[in-house]
C-alpha cells in the first residue's frame, strides 16, 4: 500500500521549504489527466559536473546497465486482456506524473536540507547509508567515507577518514561500515539500508561465513580452525582471504556484527550499491585523499561543495537510482 503523499514537516527540522507536493485535489485534476495523456516521459537531464578527481582502480567495483524509467518503453505497456496488469501500468504513470511535478530545482532542494541533525531516540524514519572504501596499493594509503541520509534522501551528516596503515580496500569498506552504523545509531536511526562498494564485505558479514564456533560445513573439521565465529577455512576458501589478512578483519567484522545487532532485525539491509550511485561518498573518499589529514570527523551538509550537491541531486530525482524509486513508490496513485 502507498503511503501519504510526503509533506514539507515530514522533513526534520527544515526551513519551510519553497516547494510542495501537490494536495489532493492538485493530483486528481492534474494527474489523472496528464495520465490520460500518454506515458512519454523522456526528459532531458542536466549534465552533472564530472569528478576529475584521479583514482586508483578499485578491485571491487563493478558497473551495471541501468534502466532508465524515464523512457516511454519501460512503462508503455498495453495489457488488453489484464485488467489488472493494466492498472498497475496506469498507477506507474500516474505515479511518474506526480514524480516530476513535485520535483524541485537543486536550488529549491539544498534549501531543505536539515540544518542540524540531533539525536532522536524514538526516531522511526527509514535512512540510507552509503559507505566506499578504497586502498591505493602503490601509494600505500586508503581511507572512507560514509554519508547518512533520511527517508527522503535529504544529506544529514557525512564522515571521512584518510589512513595510511593496512594495505587492503576490503578492510577500508569494513572500518567504513562500522563507522557508518555507529553514526546511524548516535542519531538514533534503526531503520537503515546500507549500500557499499564491496561485495566481499557483504559476504564476510553474512551468516555462510561469520559462524559459531562447532556449527559449520563440513562438522568434523577441528575445533581450532574456528577463530572468534569464523572458520578459517570457509572464509579462505569462499572469500578467498589471506589468514595474515583475516587476522587483521576479525576484530573490525566483530565490532560491526556487534553493531549490526543493535538495529531491529527487519530494519536492516546491507547490499552492493552500483558506482553510478555512491559518487557522492566516493567524492568525499577522494577529497580526504587530497588533504591527507589522518583523521576522521564529520561533515555538515551545509560543508558540501560543487560537485557534491550535484552527486546527491541526482541521487534523489535521476529516477533510475535506488533512491529515487523508492521515493517514487510512496507517490499516490488515487
């Protein structure tokens, strides 16, 4: 079920906003009419500033073809003989309408941003967290950077680390993940969906490789070969690790096991996030890069330069990201 159209006090502690959504009666005189109309919603879309940043390729990263769902084909659809595959075509039109009409400058955007995000205990909104860790192995330095964001996809805080100990992006994504959660709960967010650029990192942090001591596959195998849940050989063979350097992720992956179980079981997800769509934190990763300042701290949003608000717009509205869609799918359709 969709849920009520957002409004401007659904974001925390904003300066009215210059823009709204449309009421009721705006969506059911214009929308159903634009709807009627036909579904082509091809739009061009602002160039975003381009990184011209210099980076080391990461071992990790992977890039996926996106499908745009501004494109008349991917919601065209003519179900003569379903009624309702024909409806839901028709609520994806209509909820794409609304979509664009609510949809501000980045101007207008940035203006509502949060200004001062604090803790909030009995704080129930959805956030979204995005780590990228990177290690330039011939500089021998790495470092992180995570940026929280609320249920609207508004920046709250953002932090950054630049290191020059421990050789290995896997470990940078893994000390970026902890730092992330531990953010996400100093502000009280137990709803959370975290992307990162490793899927390595994902399958360390599953059940198929951190495991109690006695319960793996196959049973017989030694006692010893389990270290702190693990079982060395599970964790070499499927995620092929090296011991010298699992010995150094033990400890980070049960500091952040111990963090993942203060979030509520159903409000937790950890995936890979495409490339396209973590730019912004990787922009932050590199800008750290360039200071070199061994350090982490935190980001106010109202810190962020050229092209980093750019990154987070396009986050939001570019209506082929994760982000946009789901914002998309709280759209009304009636």
């Amino acid at each position: 079920a969709s849920l009520p159209p957002p409004t401007p006090s659904s974001f925390h502690a904003m300066v009215a906003p210059p823009w709204s959504f449309p009421t009721s009666i705006q969506q059911n005189e214009k929308v159903e009419e634009d709807a009627l109309l036909g579904s082509s919603y091809s739009r061009d879309r602002e160039e975003m500033s381009k990184d011209v940043v210099n980076v080391a390729k990461d071992d990790e990263e992977m890039s996926r073809d996106k499908v745009d769902v501004t494109k008349d084909e991917t919601l065209n659809l003519d179900y003569e003989d379903d009624k309702e595959k024909q409806e839901s075509a028709r609520a994806s039109r209509v909820r794409m309408q609304l979509f664009k009409k609510m949809q501000p400058t980045a101007e207008e955007w940035k203006k509502c941003w949060p200004v001062g995000i604090k803790l909030d205990e009995n704080n129930t909104d959805k956030g979204w967290l995005n780590v990228y860790g990177y290690h330039d192995q011939e500089k021998g330095h790495g470092g992180y950077a995570v940026i929280l964001r609320n249920s609207l996809v508004c920046p709250l805080i953002a932090k950054t680390c630049f290191s020059k100990q421990h050789g290995s992006q896997l470990f940078q994504v893994l000390k970026g993940l902890e730092a992330g959660l531990q953010l996400a709960l100093k502000y009280g967010f137990v709803r959370l969906t975290v992307g990162c650029n490793s899927q390595k990192a994902i399958d360390l942090l599953g059940s198929s490789s951190f495991q109690e001591a006695g319960t793996c596959y196959p049973f017989s195998r030694r006692h010893q070969e389990k270290i702190s849940g693990f079982c060395k050989i599970c964790t070499k063979t499927r995620l092929v690790i090296r011991e010298k350097s699992l010995s150094i992720l033990i400890p980070v992956v049960e500091n952040l096991k111990n963090e993942q179980a203060k979030f509520r079981m159903t409000g937790f997800q950890l995936t890979k996030v495409p490339r396209d769509e973590n730019k912004a934190a990787r922009h932050l990763a590199r800008l750290a890069e360039r200071i070199e300042v061994e350090e982490s701290k935190e980001i106010q949003p109202a810190d962020f330069v050229s092209p980093l608000p750019e990154f987070l717009y396009n986050d939001a509205f570019g209506c082929d990201t994760r982000y946009s869609m789901y914002l998309l799918s709280q759209m009304p359709t009636n």
